[in-house]
C-alpha cells in the first residue's frame, strides 16, 4: 500500500521537476539601431531590433554586445545580466515563458556554473549548471517541505543523494531517473531503520530493517515488505529462521530461544500450523 501511496505522490511531483526550459539561440544579424556611435560603430548604450523578432537594450561596445543588457525574445522569454560579444557571458536572470526562473552564472550563452533555477511549481534547485541544463551537484527545495541533495542530470535525481522528508524520515543513497534504486538506508522519524537493496522507490531485494524497540530482521524484501528467506531477530536475543511471505512467516522455520533451543515450526499465511 505505501509502494502505491508512493507511486502516485511520485506521479504528481514529477511535473515539477521536468527538464529545464531551453533557452532560444541568440541571431546575430543587421538589425534596427538607435543608440550610441563611436568610430562608426555601435558603443555606449542602444536599443536594437533583431530580424527573428527579439530586441536588446543595454550597452554595447566595438559594434557588439557587451556589458549590461536585457534581450527579449520572441517566445516571449527575456534574459537581463552581462554580455560579452553578442553571448550571454557571466551573471544574468532568465525568464522562461512557462514561469520557470533562473539566476545565476553564464558562459557561452548558456546557463553554466552555480546558480538558482526557480520552478513555476515553486520548486527550487540551488547548484551547478551544465551547459544549459540543470545538470551538476546541487539541492532541490520542494514546494511540500521535501529538500534533496546531491547529484543531479537535467533536473532528475541520479547517483548518490539524500532526500529530507518533511515528515523527519530520510532517505540516503542511490538512484537512477528519478528512482530509488540500488543501495540505500532509510532513517524514519520514528527511530525504524532500513538498509539494504531498493528498486522502484521501494525495499525490494536483500536488506535489514531494524525497529526502534530493538527488534531485527534480515532477509529478502518485496515492495517494502519482508519477502523470502530470512532471520527475525528479538530484542530478547529470540530469533525466528523461515521464511516469510508479505511479512508473515509462511512454511517451515526453526525458532531459536535466548538460550540456544531449537524448535521446527510451520506456518501459513502467517498462522502456526
């Protein structure tokens, strides 16, 4: 059921945290001028429409665009920051048309370095930029109080991380697109640990979960549940060998008392026969 919760809360956040917006290419061509000239060339300040539709206005300097400016595209998006010869080159803002917002670092006319890319679903990245993604180590502030960090690939989770649920269970490890996936350790808030093998965003494979009360149990999983072979372990020093099905003990086992006595049980479904 927790598999299924999680599945769909995943199915509504990844919206959010869709591949950056693409910033459209800068045309260099013989626009409309006005503005300053020195030595026949445009230097100073002016106001340029460019042939695709987009305009600039801010400083220019030997006929190209350098310091100061803010470019206005045809789609709609702006960007406002440094230039240098006619390329988006060192601290600038950029606003997307669907809402997104990006502050920070520029070279090459792309977002590149550290910066803060703003969500129009009030998410929040914080970190660094490959050449025009949000691609690099950073930290992802989520509109519901979740915060991760670590490396991220065009605004997905991938590699190592760890994941802060508002709710004060963390979540530390692997993943792959998005996904909990490989080896990871689950702290809950309420003392409970996990650690062990995911797959899909659930405990699925060989792991240990450890309760607070002192309770132990290692083994197999299936979708978060104690799945297949394993060892349940007391916080008395008991311990119960069989195997288990959707957290019941189900078929043969051995129990083994504090004192080292041995018993074959059966069980099914969870039912001592």
């Amino acid at each position: 059921m927790k598999h299924i919760i999680y599945s769909i809360y995943l199915l509504l956040l990844l919206p959010c945290i869709a591949a950056a917006q693409q910033m459209p290419a800068i045309i260099i061509t013989n626009g409309n001028y006005e503005g300053d000239y020195k030595a026949g060339k445009r230097d100073g300040n002016g106001r340029a429409v460019i042939k695709d539709g987009s305009t600039y206005v801010g400083e220019w300097k030997d006929d190209k665009r350098n310091g100061i400016g803010r470019g206005t595209y045809k789609d709609g998006s702006s960007y406002y920051g440094d230039w240098k010869d006619d390329k988006r080159e060192g601290t600038g803002t950029y606003d997307f048309t669907n809402g997104d917002k990006y502050v920070g670092q520029f070279v090459n006319d792309q977002m590149q370095g550290w910066g803060t890319y703003n969500y129009s679903c009030h998410n929040k990245y914080v970190g660094e930029m490959t050449n025009g993604c949000v691609t690099g180590k950073g930290t992802i502030f989520y509109n519901n109080g979740d915060r991760y960090e670590g490396q991220v690939v065009n605004s997905l989770k991938v590699g190592k991380g760890k994941y802060y649920y508002r709710n004060g269970n963390v979540y530390e490890g692997t993943y792959v697109a998005d996904i909990k996936e490989g080896f990871g350790k689950m702290s809950f808030a309420n003392g409970d640990v996990y650690e062990g093998e995911f797959k899909g965003n659930s405990r699925t494979g060989k792991g240990t979960f450890t309760w607070a009360n002192g309770d132990k149990f290692e083994g197999e999983f299936l979708n978060g549940l104690m799945h297949g072979a394993g060892k349940f372990t007391w916080a008395d020093g008991q311990q119960y060998v069989g195997n288990w099905s959707n957290n019941n003990r189900d078929g043969k086992g051995k129990l083994i008392t504090k004192d080292g006595e041995e018993k074959e049980l059966t069980f099914a479904k969870g039912q001592r026969l």
